[in-house]
C-alpha cells in the first residue's frame, strides 16, 4: 500500500472525539484522501459507520503524508490501523 496513490484506508475505533461517542452505530473505516485545490494541499479525512452510513469528514491544510494522517487520526480515536485493500 502506497500513501503516494492519494488515498489510504483505516480501521478505526474508540473515539475520543465526543459527537463520535454518541452515534447509535460506531465508525469502523477512515478514507484518508489528499485534496488539492490550487497551490493548497488539504489532507481529508472521511469516515464510514458500521451501518454504511457516512460521517462528518475533516479537512486539514496538510500535507499528504503518514505522519500527518496518523497524527490527526489520534486526536479523534484511541484505536487506528491501516486497512490492506485488495481489488
């Protein structure tokens, strides 16, 4: 897996972000996704529910990068691993 192809995939759990403690089916999947707009580089975080349904994303004025995904992602849960995707 490549954070070069501009998007990765994390299993997560246990969040620590307080809207996120309250949803009635828990956030299991991170897509995180490097946008670019102009001569600004964003890192998005977009998350997934249990249940299929999709949750608030954030966006970062951030590089793409392991570091900067990780870092964020543990402000908003205890628990992150990547996801190995196949297709």
């Amino acid at each position: 897996m490549s954070y070069k192809n501009n998007i990765v995939f994390f299993n997560v759990s246990g969040p620590l972000y307080e809207p996120y403690q309250k949803l009635d089916s828990p956030i299991v999947r991170c897509a995180a996704k490097k946008i670019q707009i102009e001569s600004v580089s964003l890192l998005n975080l977009e998350f997934l529910q249990e249940d299929g349904t999709e949750e608030q994303s954030f966006s970062f004025e951030l590089g793409f990068s392991k570091k900067n995904i990780e870092q964020e992602l543990g402000k908003l849960f205890k628990n992150f691993s990547l996801q190995i995707v196949t297709s």
